[in-house]
C-alpha cells in the first residue's frame, strides 16, 4: 500500500475488510478436529510468519532481516503487542465461547481512548466519547446478561480474553505516537512479523507432543494467512489516517461479524441480548463514521 494515497472513507472502507478477515477465527476454530490450545496458537503464528517473512522480504529486500534485531523501541512494543494479541485471542477461544471472547474484547475502544488521552494527550471529538459511550452500553448489556448463562463459568477464558483489548490499546496508541508523534518515519510493519514470532515461539514447548490433522493444519494455515497476515498489513498503513479510538471503534465490528460466523457456521447462537447489544455497536459506529467523514472538509475549508 506504500504510495497509495488514503482518504478517510476508503481507509474505513478497509478497515472493514480487515476486521472482516480478523472475525472468521472462531468459527474455523470451532471446526478442528484435534488440535487444542497451545497447538492451536503455534501453527496459526507460525504459518503467519512464514507468510509475513514472503512478504516484507518481497517488500523490504534483504535489509529486512539485517536491520530486524536493530529495530527501534515502538517496533519492539508494537512486537510484544502483537504477540499477546495472538496468543490470548486464540488460547481464549479454547477456553470459552466465540461470543464471550469478542464481548470481551470489545473494551478496547475504552481503554484505547482512555491510553490516548492519557499518553498521546489527544482531545477526543464529543461524537468519539458518545459513540464509545453507546458502543460500551451496547457491550455492556451483552456481558451483564451472559454472565449467568451456561458460559458463566469461564472465567479464565474471560482473563485471557481481557488481554487483547489492553494489548490493542498499547499498540494503537504506539502506532499513532509513531506516525504523528516525534518517532515518525519508524517502519512498523516489521512489529507484525516480531509478533508472530514471539508468539510462536512461546507456544512451541506447550504445543508438544502435535495432534493436529492434516485438515487441522489446513484450517490453521487458512487462519494464519487470512485471518492475520493479511489483515494485520494492512492495518499498519490505515493508522497513518485513522485516529487510534476510530481504528478501535471500527475494530468493534470483529465482534458482530466474528458472532454472526459462529451462529451460521458452528450453531453458536448469540441469542436476543447479543444481537441488542451488537445493534447499539453498529449504531454507534455508524454515526461516529458519518460524522467523520463531513469534518475533514469543514476543517480544511
């Protein structure tokens, strides 16, 4: 995408498809045949990296691997934030259900916005903390009414699960210091490949002794490609346009899409409370993303 010009509708239009990619994990999970947990987390990782070194060797040369070990500290943050991203988000999903680890998730525009404040000293626009406001609302009344259900019990997949919206948080706001802060012109895109490292190699001591199947590791190369590969390069371009709460907020469609994959291909209902909730996300998102689109011409004019 280096030369590629964005503006903001086409870099929300992409951010769509992104969390679109991001949101078939839980139900390609729900799909193995015997791989479990650390397994799970190790090939995904693993086949990410495989496909990340192709591509950033293809875009950056040999230099890639030689300035690696040298990248700056926001890379290296970035790298760890990923990692855990990788690793809780599909440890989780062995813990408790596709719904539960994205209702989870979704806190991440309110910590996102609160590090931003916080760290980057960013005034949010009143219509960001309104539609954060709704969307956590919307979230909020999904998690309060599942609490007693039959997933009522996972607790630890909901501790793991909590790890990915604090880790999003830190490396939206990383992403934003780098490409409007005084570290700007930092290559980022090398952070996506320290993650899958890390990750991987993390998980390749618990994955052993491997019970994947051949259409286990099918699925999980899938997965690895697809669903973050792909997506996580693209995002890292997107930052340069969108604020670090709308690249959260938008991130919050993963949670419908991710639940709406689970419903029609594994029989996970959401049931009547989450798809309430889920209407408050998208509403939100909806006016915040329309309201963005009219105030860069007004500030510009």
């Amino acid at each position: 995408m280096a030369g590629l010009r964005l503006t903001h509708g086409r870099a929300v239009g992409l951010m769509v498809l992104v969390t679109l990619m991001w949101s078939i994990a839980g139900v390609v999970t729900r799909h193995l045949d015997s791989a479990r947990s650390f397994e799970v987390t190790f090939w995904r990782s693993a086949f990410n990296v495989l496909a990340l070194g192709i591509a950033l060797h293809w875009m950056r040369g040999p230099a890639l691997w030689r300035g690696l070990l040298r990248s700056p500290w926001p890379v290296w943050v970035s790298g760890i934030c990923w990692s855990v991203m990788f690793t809780a988000f599909m440890v989780a999903l062995t813990l408790t259900s596709v719904a539960n680890v994205l209702i989870t998730m979704a806190l991440g525009p309110l910590i996102t916005a609160l590090f931003s404040r916080l760290f980057l000293r960013h005034r949010l626009a009143a219509r960001t903390w309104f539609a954060i406001a709704v969307a956590g609302a919307g979230i909020a009344w999904m998690f309060a009414r599942s609490a007693g259900g039959p997933d009522a019990g996972s607790v630890l997949g909901t501790a793991v699960a909590l790890a990915v919206p604090v880790a999003a948080a830190v490396n939206w706001t990383v992403l934003q210091h780098v490409n409007h802060g005084e570290a700007d012109g930092h290559d980022m895109l090398p952070a996506v490949l320290i993650g899958g490292l890390i990750s991987s190699l993390l998980t390749l001591p618990l994955a052993y002794p491997f019970q994947a199947s051949v259409h286990d590791t099918g699925l999980l190369a899938l997965l690895g490609v697809v669903q973050l590969a792909i997506p996580c390069l693209l995002v890292i371009p997107l930052s340069r346009v969108l604020s670090a709460p709308e690249l959260s907020l938008l991130g919050l469609l993963e949670v419908i899409f991710g639940v709406l994959w689970a419903w029609v291909g594994a029989g996970e209902p959401p049931g009547a409370t989450a798809l309430t909730g889920g209407a408050l996300v998208i509403g939100a998102l909806v006016a915040n993303e329309l309201a963005a689109l009219r105030e860069p011409r007004r500030l510009e004019s």
